[in-house]
C-alpha cells in the first residue's frame, strides 16, 4: 500500500508498512547500506529508537542516534547546529542519509539538517505522528522557525522514500492523535468531498481511535490528496498554496500565543473556522457552512483562543512568508472540495471572521 508522489527524478512513494520493513524498501530505493544519522526526539526515542536500531543493524546499517528534546522549541538554529555537529564530527558522506523518526518538529529539522549538510544527503521520512503521516512529512518543505515567525528558514527537499506505520499512533497522546486530524480535515475541505463525506460518516470513530482501519483509510486519502497537489506544483507557486487553507490564522496563532500552547492541529482548525467564515461570505449558496463547521468542531482545542488579541493576530499575519509584498493572502473555497488563493480580504473581514472561529 503506498501513495505515489510525481516528481519526476525526484518522485518517491509514501508507503504504509510497519518500521520493521524499512530496510527492505531502502534497498528497494537503492540507498547505500553503510552510516545512516537516525534524528528522533525523547518521546519517539522511547518507543522506537531500540526496536528500529536493531532492525537497521541487522541489516548492515550503522547506526548514528542523535536524539533531540521534543516540543515546537527544537526547532531552532541551535538544535539545527546541534545536528550539524553529530553529523559532521561523525565524519559522514554525501550518500550518508538522514531518517528522521518523530512527528513534524522532527521531520522539518532532520529535512532541513539533510538538505544543507554537504549540500544535500539522502532523506527518508519516519512520520510517527498523525500530523506528520498526514502532511508534513509529504511535499518536501523542511524548516525551522524564527523569532519573527514559523517556518521563515526552510528548504524544498524531497526525500527518497517515506515510510508511514500506522501502528506508531497508537501511542500519541490522545490530543497529538487528534490534532494531527485537523490535516486530513483541511485536505477533505480543499480536495477530496468523498474523503469529507467519510470522515463525517466516521468521525466518532476516528477521533476516538477505534477503527484502525478507517483511520488508515482516512490517512492514506488524505495523502493522495497532498501528493496530487505536490506532484503538480512542488515549489508552491501556484496550486499547492491552497494547502495553507487555515495557516494563515493557524501560524499567527502559534505565534502569538507561544509556540506550543496550541498545537499545530488545533491552530489550524480555528484558522479553517475563520477561513470558512470568509469563503462563505463570498460563495453563501456554493459552501455548506453548517456542515463543513461540524466537522471542524468536532476537532478538540484544549485552550481557549478568545483571550488572544485581533490586532496582535493580525500583526502576526502581516509578517506571514506566504504574503506577496504587503498583501496578505488567504486560502479560500468557491465549493466545498475545490479552493483558491484571495488577496482582497480587508482587515474588517478578518477581524469579523475571528470572531466567528472563537466563538463558543
């Protein structure tokens, strides 16, 4: 089971298999058997740094594990260095490839680490999370944040292949589990009506973590989405910026409140509230608010939004990378399955649009 991504020279698959696969597929991608650098965080390292380290020796991988604080704040110039050191005083090669084992902090540092070390070594995605199975671990963007924003210092880089096991979500924390859903939820609402029409149908289901089997479903249709938009505009200069459908609010809120008070997940879901606010005002008789609203409020935020202030939200906005010159963009829908990118949202809807995403 696995999801192409078309890239031409640089197209990959998306597999979903269990970790104690891995060499197999490496060898099926032609990587080396030799060093390999694992990057992984203390959470992950837990559960599967011993089990898929043996797997890897067994195979005739050397193993490197460098093993990183978890949380929003790795993502940082300082532990991006302190890759760069392991790495470098290690004494690897340019076919000396990186996994990078965790969720989406992972992901984006270890992407980013092995995109600028000797100008580029191998990347293999190990997404252990819903958000990074779902979207960051698809597409290539690696990155880490700056004080004047998320994601500001990044890199394109395509891995070479991803493995995704399914079996690692069962030992998120209840509320990575579901705030990682919020992806597959905007990939349904930008792309994919039948993947909404089953997450409507199996949402209970789902966000408790009772059908693994729906839950794989779900996941595997949301990355076919993401890597039909990727595999026909990897740079984002058009058709892929309608997957940041709810990050424009969603980053500004991570910001704003301090990364790591709001997951990822759940900034983003307030961000499609407001998104959808938007949209409807445009398109009232082509976007099923009630419905589309449902599903987003199903989705759990732990803190309570309302307390942030507008004008420092939309400060943070203004200073978003995805703006053109001083025009902030924002992702919205003509249709439910169908979105686009608008530059024409005034400041008055925006701050009416917030009011809609945090109200109770």
């Amino acid at each position: 089971m696995a999801v192409h991504v078309d890239l031409g020279e640089r197209s990959y698959d998306v597999h979903f298999r269990s970790l104690d696969t891995l060499p197999a597929l490496l060898e099926d991608t032609d990587l080396r058997t030799g060093r390999c650098l694992l990057v992984t965080d203390e959470n992950v390292a837990a559960h599967y740094r011993t089990p898929l380290t043996t797997t890897l020796e067994q195979a005739g991988w050397t193993v490197k594990p460098v093993v990183l604080p978890a949380g929003e704040a790795t993502k940082s110039a300082e532990h991006l260095h302190t890759l760069y050191d392991e790495a470098l005083s290690w004494g690897i090669d340019r076919q000396t490839p990186v996994f990078a084992l965790g969720g989406g902090v992972v992901g984006d540092l270890a992407g980013f680490a092995a995109a600028t070390l000797l100008r580029g070594v191998p990347l293999v995605q190990l997404p252990t999370s819903t958000l990074a199975q779902v979207d960051a671990s698809v597409g290539g963007k690696t990155a880490i944040n700056h004080e004047t924003g998320k994601n500001l210092i990044g890199a394109f880089y395509q891995p070479r292949l991803v493995c995704a096991d399914p079996a690692t979500l069962d030992t998120l924390p209840i509320d990575e589990y579901t705030g990682g859903l919020a992806e597959a939820v905007k990939h349904a609402i930008i792309g994919d009506v039948d993947l909404f029409e089953f997450l409507e149908e199996h949402r209970t289901s789902v966000l408790a973590r009772k059908d693994r089997d729906a839950i794989a479903s779900a996941i595997e249709q949301a990355v076919q989405v993401k890597a039909d938009v990727v595999s026909a505009d990897e740079r984002e200069e058009g058709r892929r910026a309608i997957l940041n459908f709810g990050h424009t609010f969603g980053h500004a809120i991570e910001k704003v409140a301090g990364y790591g008070t709001f997951s990822h997940g759940e900034a983003v879901a307030i961000g499609m509230r407001a998104g959808l606010y938007l949209s409807h005002r445009r398109h009232p008789d082509t976007i099923p608010r009630d419905r589309i609203d449902s599903l987003l409020r199903a989705l759990p935020v732990e803190e309570d939004p309302s307390s942030l202030s507008f004008d420092s939200i939309y400060a943070a906005m203004d200073s978003d990378k995805k703006n053109q010159g001083d025009t902030i963009r924002f992702v919205l829908l003509d249709r439910l399955g169908h979105a686009y990118v608008s530059s024409d949202v005034s400041e008055s809807e925006a701050r009416q649009a917030w009011r809609f995403a945090i109200a109770a």
